[in-house]
C-alpha cells in the first residue's frame, strides 16, 4: 500500500516525464543525496569521508563512464584506466600551465582531452566488435601509459616524473581548498560529491534520451539499429567520448582529491579490470549499479581486513588479507550465481516486490 | 537517583579510559606492510626484520628509557590506495611510516607533512625530500638513488684505477621502465659528460619484466664494459640469468640496492657467482645484535613470521630501519624527556640524529648501519655511502669499504627539484640557520 503508482495524477508532461514517477522513490532519493551533502560530513571523521567515500564516489564516476560505454552502448573496453590517466595528465597541465583557471575547470578540461582520445581510439569500434574490440581498447590502456610515463612534457619536465598536485581554491584565489593534503576532508568530499551526483543526474537523463536509446539499439542489434535510421558513426564514438570524459574526471580527481600526486602506477591495467568488474557485480547498463559494484568492490576488502579487529581477534595482516582474498572471490561467485545481473537488478526485485506487498501473485 | 547512578557509571567508565590510556604509555608504530602480492618476496623480509628490532628493544632493554613500542601492522598490496587507506585509519598518535613503496611514498608525502608525521623512506621514494628546507618531515637517510648511481660509477672508476680512466668506456644501464628507473638518467647523463664514458639505456617495460632476451642480445653485442642494473621484482633475478646465458662476466654487472636481494641470484645460483650489487647497509648475521636477537626474540619463539628471513639482504634492511628509527626516539627523549614522543618531537629527533661509529658499537650495530648525521637542510645524511656485495653461490659478501657519494654531483640537482616542487606547491622553504 505504500510504493504505487496509483493516485499519482500527473497533470504536465514535465512531471509524467520526471526522473522519479513514485514518491517514495523521490523522496528516498532526495534524502539519500542531502544526507551526503549534509548528514554525512557531520558525521564521517577523516577516515571514513577521506579514505573511504572520496575512493568510492570517484570509482563509481569512472564506473558510470565504462557503464556508459559498456553497459549501454555494448562496446567492451578494457581503456579505462588509461582515460582516466589521461584526464588526471591532462587536468594536471590545465591546473599548472593555465593557473588563471579555476581548478573545477581544469578537471572538466581533463575530463574533456580524455574525450578526444576516447573517440580516437573509439574509431576501431566501428568495424570490430566484442573481445576483438576489447584487444583495441588494450591498446589505448598500454600506448597511452607509455606515453604519459616517457614525454616529460605531460610532467612539467619534473625530474622524478610523479608531479605533485598543489593545494588548489575552489576558484582560483576563493573559497575553501578544495585539493591537496592542506585542504579538508570535507571540502575535499564535497567536491568529489558535487561531481559524482551531476555526472550521476545527467547519465542517468542521457540513458533514457535519445541518444540513450540508440546506444541501447547498438548494442541490442546494431544492424536493425542501422536500418532504422541510426548512425553508427556517430552513436558509438558519441558512447566513447562520453564514457571517456566521465573516466578522465574521475582520474583528475583521483590524482586531485585523493592521492595528491600523477602516479602513473594508479591507472595501470589492474584499474581498468577493478572497474570493469564493479560494473559487471553492480549492473551492465544501471547507473545505481555504478555506485553500487564501487562500493562492494573497494569496501569489501577493507571491512573483511579490518572485521578481525572489531572482533578482537589478533590475526597477523599476510593472513587477514589472505583469507579477504578468498571470502571476496566467494562472494563475487555467490552474487553472479544469485543475480547473473547484479546488485542493481537485486534492488529491483526488491522494488517490484514491494509494489505488490502485501498481495503477491 | 537514577541519574546519579548514571552519572557514577559514566564517571567510572570515563575513569576506566583514562587508566587505559595511562597504560598504554607505548610509542605506537604503524607499519605498512606487504606480505601478499606480486612483490610479497620483498615486503615479507622488510616486514619481519622492522618487527623484530622494535620487539628485541622491547624484551632487552624493556623499551627505549621505559617506553615499550607497539608495532602494528597493516597490509598494503603494494597498492597505493590501500596504503593511503592504511595510513587514515592508523595515523592516530603514529610515530613515523615507512610504506617501501615508492607510489604509497609519494601519496603521503604532503599528507604527513599536513599530519605532523616524520616520514622515512629509506633509500626510495622522492630523490629530492633529501632537501630539508623545503621537505620537512620527510627524510630519506642513510642514501638516495642519485647518490648511489654517482657511487656505483666511483665504484667502477676505483676498480678501473681512477675516473680518468672511464673516459671511453661504454656503460650497459638496464633499468624497470617506470618512474623508479629512469630516476638515475638525469645524474647518470651528468656523470657521463663528466668522465668522458658513454652509456646505453635498456629499458624493461614492467608489464614484460621477465622478457629481456633481446635486450641481452643487444648487450652481448655492443660488449659494454660494465653493466649497472635498476630493477625490482621479477625482473631482477630474469636479467641476471640472461647474463649468465650470454657469459656477460658477472664481476662487471652491478645492481643497486633493491636488485640486491637473495631472490635475484638464487635462480642462477652459482652460475651467478660475482654478481654484484650496491647495499646501504651490512649483509649476513655477523653483526653483534644479531646474538641478542637470537637470545632474547628467536629462542623466546617470538620471531616475526616463521623466523626465516634473519639475516637476509632485505630483512637487514628493515632490521636497520626500526635501529634508525629507535635511536631518533632516544634522541628525541634527550630533550622531550622520557615519555612516549609525539610525531613532532620524532621528527626533532630525526633531524639531530647523530649516530657515530662508537655509538653504533654500543648498539651491537657495527658494520650492520652506516654512521649518519643528519641536518635540518640535509635529510639524506651528511655522508651518503655505499657498499658493494658480491654473490658467491649461495649468499652475499661485502666486497668493499664504504665507497662515497659524489655529493657534489648530486646536491644541486636534488635542490633545483626541491626548489621546482616548493614553487609548484607555493612553500616557502624554511630557513636553517
């Protein structure tokens, strides 16, 4: 009797158009968004916003970016770590060379080179398909690392080659420091969220506009998608320089917000499979499902080393991270046995249940 | 009533803490460790001899003026952001980190720095934190990587007779295609010019480290006369069989100090026999400490791990680590007083660390630490140094005395990058005087 449709009588096209039809679903979500922005930072210390939630949200923006490409458009790649490299390399020449931009600028401007690579290594995708296509896509992640790592351009000419990403202002010269080891971590959250929830909002509108659903024709069936009317061109490289930008966001503020520094070692092949795998336990072609696998595959290790601890059991670390390892492959294989479609589609079922509570049929 | 029955427990529990807290007078030392992963043969010997130090301090002499240390570890993978993971959730009250790892080396850099917390990479991480001025809670004593590449080549121009005559010889440099290697290029440029030799770069990709047939091949035909090596991992022990497959002489291949370990020879075994490689500090067990090691931790069962790796290059190396980091405490008592230090009052310590020759003796240390004295401008040491071991089969001998860095070579380069970082980041370098 609670999460229905029936008696919501829509009375414009925007709001029979809403992202959220069920009030409760809008509600819920509303709460979850401001208890991020308001409840959270009062109530995570630095371990839990700082190390905990920036990783999170910053993986689940690249996880939205690959669910983009993968999940929605169907095209497999394995680049993902190499666009967001390419973003971090990128942001980092905007921030120091062009210092008058503010630093929310830099990082979109990151976002934004990572989007042309994308789409140049995008080109390969209109005549190979599926693993083959994965193959070109290894490339990108191989050619581009070399790239980065080996033109001290990209670096600044900086004899260690691992630059440092100064303490930025959110605009240039005001408001509080947003990157950097001397700002707070709740700036430093706040930031990373204002990012994760527009990219969020405007994936989640992409998907189910037009250009949402020809990436879905491609992938579905992408000869009938052909026929009827649309282009392939321009369908799968507009999913790779989006999905790309997404990727290179997310590696600038990984660099920014996170680690402090360009380290190529933080977007090497293991990232693009770390991501690959939250959007195969989260869900192919669910932006909930983006956050969702983040969140299971970077927390889960870290609640199984540190469970031993809350228990008061003493076990050696080379153990303790032994014994994750093994409880995290079981549960990937219980999840995918469970729910081949993943958590996202869990939450689903669990909703259409609840439409029926308390008559099921 | 009730209430004030309430506030009686309150009262109490808080009183309980309090005691708690009180007994937990101990200097708490995080340690990040890797005891799993792709370099798990590494990170299991580095773990085990920091652990063991801190441990036989505690059971010889019940702790440094009575305050015991509490070593706890935390796993990292190697991986750079479960290390920054590490160190939010155990940087509360932490004396000092050492992650071994150049990545996690670089994410903490500004975050101890912000902390308060006195940062030891010992022969890794940023060249350049050697500059105290502009780094002021990171140090990198006894040795850095530009030091011990001007090191490696007074080695190869004292075995050849003097650095004149390395004028038109040709250097083979074989190096892990990654930050890490390519560190030594600018000095090794420098240094080339310098004495008139040349040198060949090989790199080898990290995604293909045990591939480096063809790189030997190319060696075995441009006959250089020496061959320095900067590697890590697999690729280390790979290299060395190569070169034995080619007969490159063995006495002529040099690796520095993380090519160093027991894992890079014993594949090729004897047929490796006069490799050599750069150390910082002593191999084998010879050094005095060792028997206390053995009275007080390894008869009590109390050894780290299953005990194994004592005595081993890398074991010695975090064995000397927690020796550093131990007499800095001391030090830091000296003018704190006898109570458990701050990461602050560590870094005092740090900074005005003066370990001598008699000192060391006194430690049960000798010939296992080089002597150091470290400064407020100068975080690296005054006297960087290097030995050369030499694999005879089954293990390593040191071969030389302590052969002296060209600091002279090395300090300017280590300030303009100091000076490039400050600027980038908007620090003003302190002043020393």
């Amino acid at each position: 009797m609670i999460y229905r449709e029936a008696g919501e009588f829509k009375t414009s096209y925007a709001a029979d158009q809403g992202l959220l039809t069920i009030p409760m679903d809008r509600w819920f979500v509303i709460g979850l968004v401001l208890f991020a922005f308001i409840g959270m930072p009062l109530v995570g210390d630095e371990y839990w916003l700082g190390s905990i939630m920036i990783p999170v949200l910053i993986l689940a923006i690249a996880a939205m970016g690959l669910n983009i490409l993968t999940g929605y458009a169907g095209q497999l790649s394995l680049g993902t770590g190499a666009f967001m490299a390419a973003g971090a390399y990128m942001a980092y020449k905007v921030a120091t060379n062009l210092s008058f931009l503010p630093v929310p600028v830099a990082i979109l401007a990151g976002g934004g080179f990572s989007a042309m690579i994308g789409v140049l290594f995008g080109i390969p995708s209109l005549r190979i398909k599926g693993f083959y296509l994965a193959v070109a896509t290894l490339a990108a992640q191989f050619f581009l690392l070399w790239l980065f790592t080996h033109v001290d351009w990209f670096v600044n000419y900086n004899l260690s080659g691992v630059p440092a990403i100064a303490d930025y202002h959110l605009f240039v010269d005001w408001g509080p420091l947003v990157t950097g080891a001397q700002a707070s971590v709740e700036a430093r959250y706040l930031f990373v969220l204002v990012f994760a929830v527009f990219l969020a909002l405007a994936a989640r509108n992409m998907a189910r506009c037009k250009i949402g659903r020809s990436w879905m024709a491609i992938r579905d069936m992408d000869i009938a998608a052909e026929i009827i009317g649309i282009r392939p061109l321009h369908t799968k490289l507009s999913a790779f320089a989006i999905s790309s930008f997404y990727c290179g966001v997310a590696g600038a503020l990984w660099a920014f917000c996170f680690i402090n520094n360009v380290e190529p070692g933080a977007y090497e092949i293991e990232r693009s499979f770390q991501i690959l795998f939250m959007i195969i336990i989260g869900g192919l072609g669910s932006i909930l499902g983006s956050f969702l696998g983040a969140a299971f595959i970077f927390l889960l290790p870290i609640t199984l080393s540190q469970l031993p601890g809350w228990l008061g059991l003493d076990v050696p670390a080379d153990v303790i991270t032994h014994l994750e390892f093994m409880v995290m492959g079981v549960l990937i294989i219980f999840f995918l046995i469970v729910e081949p479609h993943g958590l996202a589609r869990l939450w689903q079922i669990a909703k259409e249940k609840l439409r029926r509570w308390p008559f099921p049929y | 009533m009730k209430f004030g029955k309430l506030g009686l427990l309150a009262a109490s529990a808080a009183m309980t803490v309090v005691s708690t807290a009180a007994l937990a007078a101990e200097q708490y030392i995080p340690s990040l460790v890797y005891r799993t992963g792709p370099y798990a043969s590494g990170g299991v010997p580095l773990a085990d001899g920091y652990a063991d130090y801190f441990h036989l301090i505690n059971e010889r002499d019940g702790g440094v003026n009575g305050v015991k240390f509490k070593v706890e570890e935390c796993e990292t993978g190697y991986k750079t952001d479960r290390g920054v993971e590490c160190y939010d959730r155990t940087k509360e009250n932490a004396t000092i980190y050492n992650p071994w790892s150049t990545g996690i080396t670089y994410a903490l850099i500004d975050k101890v720095t912000a902390d308060k917390i006195p940062f030891l990479s010992m022969g890794y991480g940023r060249t350049s934190a050697a500059d105290g001025r502009v780094f002021e809670y990171i140090f990198n004593f006894p040795s850095t990587y530009w030091n011990q590449a001007t090191a490696i080549v007074q080695y190869i121009a004292n075995e050849l007779g003097g650095t004149d005559q390395l004028k038109g010889k040709r250097i083979g440099y074989i190096y892990l295609d990654h930050p890490y290697g390519k560190e030594p290029i600018p000095t090794m440029d420098i240094l080339a010019e310098k004495f008139g030799f040349t040198y060949d770069k090989y790199p080898v990709a990290p995604k293909s480290m045990t591939e480096q047939k063809s790189i030997w091949l190319q060696i075995r035909k441009t006959k250089p006369d020496y061959v320095i090596m900067w590697g890590w991992g697999a690729m280390n022990a790979t290299a060395v069989k190569e070169a034995t497959n080619i007969r490159f002489d063995m006495s002529k291949f040099i690796g520095n100090w993380w090519s160093a370990g027991e894992d890079t020879a014993i594949p090729s075994g004897d047929k490796a026999k006069g490799y050599r490689a750069a150390t910082f500090h002593g191999v084998g067990k010879d050094a005095p400490v060792f028997g206390d090691l053995q009275q007080h931790i390894v008869d009590k069962g109390m050894a780290s791990g299953d005990g194994s790796k004592i005595g081993l290059v890398l074991y010695n190396r975090g064995f000397a680590n927690a020796a550093y980091v131990v007499e800095a405490v001391r030090k830091a008592q000296e003018k704190f007083g006898n109570r458990v230090m701050t990461g602050e009052e560590v870094r005092w310590g740090l900074e005005n660390l003066d370990l001598t020759e008699e000192r060391l003796a006194e430690l049960g240390l000798t010939g296992l630490v080089p002597p150091t004295k470290v400064t407020c401008e100068n975080h690296e040491g005054l006297s960087p140094a290097i030995k050369i071991q030499e694999w005879n089969g089954s293990g390593y001998e040191v071969i030389t005395d302590w052969i002296p860095a060209m600091t002279q070579v090395t300090r300017p380069l280590i300030e303009q990058d100091a000076a490039a970082y400050a600027a980038e980041k908007g620090i003003t370098p302190r002043s020393c005087n």
